[in-house]
C-alpha cells in the first residue's frame, strides 16, 4: 500500500487481545426481538449484482454470502430483493413462489458456514421506474409528449402546428432554447432520464401504491419466512419507494404525505401488514435514514419521530442509514440511468477518504445516537444499528459505551475482508486486510457488474489462486480464504 493511501486509513493503535476482545461490548451477545445474537456485529445488505437476469439466486450469490458467514458476524442482511414478480435484472427477487428454492439455498448456505453462529435476514424493497438517459434525438423525437403547455410556452408556429412539425421545431433549436420551454419535470427527463415519483398520483399505479405495497411487502415476507430466514428488514432507505414516502420531499395530498405524520403512515401499514403474517420467531425491522442530507429532505428530528413511530409499531429493530438520494445525484452518460450513489447525499451514504475531515468514518454515528436517544426517551428500548465508515474495534466499542447504538454495522470493512470480525475477535487484529474507503466496489455496483473488492486481487501466493472462482475480467468473486492457525 502506497504511503499517500496508509496515512488515509483511520488511525489505529492497537487492536484488541483475544481477551480484550471477548470482554468487549462489541463481542457480547444481544437480543433483536426473538433473535439471540452472539455478538452486536452485523454486516447491512449489499448488493453484489450475482442474481440470474430473472433475480433468482445462484452458486455466486450463494458463494459470496458463505464467505462473509465465515467471519461469524451476529447477523448478515441479504441484499435488497424486490417484492414484485417484475423483470428487474440481476437483482435478487422474492415476488412469487418460485423464488424460494434458491432462497432456501442461500439461508441454509449461511447457517452452515457459519456453524449456526451468524443469523440471516433479508431486506425488502419496493422502487420506481427509473429510465436511462435518452439521446436528444429520441427525447425531442419522440418521447417528450406534445402538451397544449408545451405549444403555448413555444408560441408561434407551434401553436397550430401537428406534433410531427413541433417536434422538428424542437430538433431544429438550441439546447437553451428547447430548455427555456420544457418544465422542470421533462427537463429532467431530458438531462436525466424519467424517474417516477411517490407523488405522482396523476399515474394511477403511483396513486394507489397505499392500496397495494402492505400486501406486496406481507407476501414477499412469507415467501421469506418459508425460505428460512430469522428475519426481515424493510427497506425505508435511500433512494426507494418507501423512503420516498418519509420524505419531507413527500407532498401527496391523499392523507400519505404532507405533515410527517402522514408521511410515516405507509411505512407503518407496511410494517403491521408484514408483522401479521411473520411467526413471532422472526425478527422485523426496518432500516431508514437518519438524515436525508438533501435540501428540503426529512432531518434527524424527522428520523427521531419516524423511529419512535416505527418501533412503537412494534419493529424489533431499526438500522440507520444515510443520503443515497437521487435529488442530487450526478447526471447519467446517454444510456445509463441516474444512480443515487453520486451525488452529495450519496457520499454521505457510501463515504471515501475524497471527503473532507473528518473523512469517511462514522459520519452518521451523531444522527443515529440522536434517533437512539429520542427511543430511550419514549421509554422504547428497541435495538438500534449504526453504519457507516466503521473500520476499527475501538470506534465499535466506543458507539457501544455510549449508548449511541446496540449494534454495530460494517460493509466495505466485511466486503474487504469477511473475516475482520473472528480475526479481531481472536486477538489477531495485525491480519485484517483494511478498507480503503475508496470506492473501487461502488464504482461496480454503479455500473452493474459483479461487486468485488480491488484488494482481493492484490493478496498473491495464496493456496486457491489458480481455482478461485473469477468474474469473466479476470477479478477473484470472493475474498482469499483464512482460517485461524490452529
Ligand atoms: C456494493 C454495495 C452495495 C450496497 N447495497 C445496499 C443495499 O442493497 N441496501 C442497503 O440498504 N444498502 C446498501 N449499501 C450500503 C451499505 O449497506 C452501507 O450502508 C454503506 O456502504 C455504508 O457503510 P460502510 O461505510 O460500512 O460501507 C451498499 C453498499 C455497497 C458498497
Ligand atoms: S473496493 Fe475494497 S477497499 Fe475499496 S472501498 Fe470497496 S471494500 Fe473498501
């Protein structure tokens, strides 16, 4: 590792001795509900884009996930998995019954690999269209529709002119010009792609998303249940159709937006209709956003009323995330759609050492203490998870003392070694391969191809170099393997 690249790593003294370590908070055991975890480690869902193109699950997705089951973590969240029966590429799926073999395969693959240490839940999501940026031919051509709005802001000839002639109007002007007369929302499909929005309720699948997304979430959660997960997180966060419901940004006036109140409705029917058909022995849980970190976007005092609101709903345990938005994500290439990850509410989301002090770690430990503080408050002890840049045992340990959270997340740490959790756990702390915060692996999953982690490669010698299985560019799928010395 170059010296420019050590000195961005958070400074770490010394790590834990195997006692030190197994007297620690971090290390001890917790309960989430119904679920004995042996310790407060818990890897938060990443999607590793290994899923068929018809979001069943596969030897790579099995494989990846064995490989963090190793590091015996207290609990692993399976990536986001789509509660509809809707072509949604590689992405894991759970919107009909077919899906549970594979489903199976994967929680099964865990317990094992694991030796029944590691609990397994999986997240739930629901989320909007989403297009890819069109060229300028074929939005002003023929996807942008021609609207007596659209004819009076162009005047002249094309107040009366046939669609076919606008539409040459439109080719034949200036980009400023075709700008000045687009409204903001096909601007935006034009330098953006379409994305649909919670508060498009003049589309009448938007309008009745209410009517539809608790029995949606409640059968993909049964399908779940069969599968053999201990558990179920809802997806409230980022860029996703529920988050979008929590969202200050949330302006529908059908009694689900608004005052936030009513903007926690949704979530809060979702989670009573998912919570009566799950079996008192699976924990439910959701995670959200401790800050939206956008202009107008919902703030901690939002998250600290949506968190009493949730758990008083009777969740077992809320994980805090943060940004991921598209409000501010960066403009697409032609051809490639809008990715949440990109803009300044996505690196607070995934944070790299390009930010500023103090860098990428723990950047949402304050929010989530908050949110944690205003339950305790409520007289709520439901558990809490911290994510975000945590990359050492004393940073866990201190989030822990103080009461900021229950657990303690980790995934680019997990994802650059799966085994940084039993490593540390066992005195042997000097062997953890370190994340270097630099986003190799969200650069992937941005561009959809295979998750792995640039440092996987970097490790020469090992026994399986010449069988480990590899992407078609030649990158290793999973991390070397490790074991303890016996
Ligand atoms: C490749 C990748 C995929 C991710 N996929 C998801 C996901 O499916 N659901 C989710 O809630 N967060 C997802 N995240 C966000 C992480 O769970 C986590 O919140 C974020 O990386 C910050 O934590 P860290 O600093 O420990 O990496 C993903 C992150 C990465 C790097
Ligand atoms: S590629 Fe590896 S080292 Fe880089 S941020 Fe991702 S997990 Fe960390």
């Amino acid at each position: 590792m170059t010296d420019r690249r050590r000195a961005k790593l958070l400074p770490i003294e010394r790590w834990p001795t195997r006692d030190e370590a197994e007297a620690s908070r971090w290390f001890s055991p917790v309960r989430v509900g119904p679920l004995s975890l042996t310790s407060r480690t818990w890897v938060p869902a990443m999607v590793p884009w290994r899923a068929t193109d018809e979001g069943f699950v596969t030897d790579e997705v099995v494989a990846w996930y064995e490989r963090f089951a190793a590091g015996r973590p207290g609990a692993i969240v399976i990536e986001a998995t789509g509660i509809r029966d809707v072509p949604s590429g590689p992405l894991l799926r759970a919107g009909h019954e077919r899906f549970e073999e594979g489903l199976s395969r994967l929680t099964a693959a865990v317990k094992r690999a694991s030796d029944g240490q590691t609990k397994v839940l999986v997240q739930l999501i629901d989320f909007l269209a989403i297009k890819r940026r069109p060229t300028r031919e074929a939005f002003l051509g023929r996807f942008l529709p021609i609207t007596p709005r659209l004819r009076q802001a162009m005047g002249g000839a094309a107040r009366d002119a046939g669609e076919a002639e606008v539409r040459a109007l439109l080719l034949a002007s200036s980009d400023e010009a075709v700008l000045e007369v687009l409204d903001a929302r096909e601007a935006e499909a034009l330098r953006f792609g379409l994305r649909e929005r919670v508060t498009d309720t003049h589309l009448p699948h938007i309008a009745s998303l209410p009517q539809v997304l608790p029995q949606l979430f409640a059968e993909a959660a049964a399908r779940c249940q069969r599968a053999g997960f201990d558990g179920v997180e809802l997806h409230f966060a980022h860029a996703y159709t529920l988050a979008s419901f929590l969202s200050a940004k949330n302006t529908r006036d059908d009694g689900y937006g608004g005052p936030r109140e009513q903007r926690v409705r949704l979530p809060l029917e979702v989670v009573r209709a998912v919570r009566g058909v799950l079996s008192e022995a699976l924990a439910l849980g959701c995670r959200f956003l401790a800050d939206e970190t956008i202009d107008g976007g919902s703030g901690v005092d939002d998250a600290c009323f949506f968190g009493v609101e949730l758990a008083r709903a009777g969740l077992d345990f809320l994980s805090l995330s943060r940004g991921g938005k598209f409000e501010d994500a960066k403009q697409p290439k032609v051809g490639h759609a809008a990715y949440p990850y990109t803009g300044p509410s996505g690196h607070e989301c995934m944070p790299t050492t390009n930010l500023a002090p103090p860098g990428p770690f723990g950047r949402n430990l304050a929010a989530t203490a908050a949110v944690t503080k205003a339950l305790r408050d409520a007289g709520l002890s439901t558990p809490t998870i911290a994510c975000g840049g945590i990359a050492s045992f004393q940073q866990a340990e201190q989030v822990l003392a103080e009461g900021g959270a229950d657990l303690v997340a980790s995934a680019r740490q997990a994802l650059a070694d799966p085994d940084w959790f039993l490593k540390t756990r066992l005195g042997r702390g000097d062997e953890v391969r370190r994340c270097l915060f630099t986003n190799y692996c969200e650069g992937l999953d941005q561009a959809h191809q295979a998750v792995t982690c640039q440092l996987w490669d970097r490790a020469r010698g090992l026994p399986d170099d010449a069988t480990a299985p590899r992407t078609r560019d030649g990158r290793r799928l999973t991390a070397p393997p490790w074991s303890p010395p016996s």
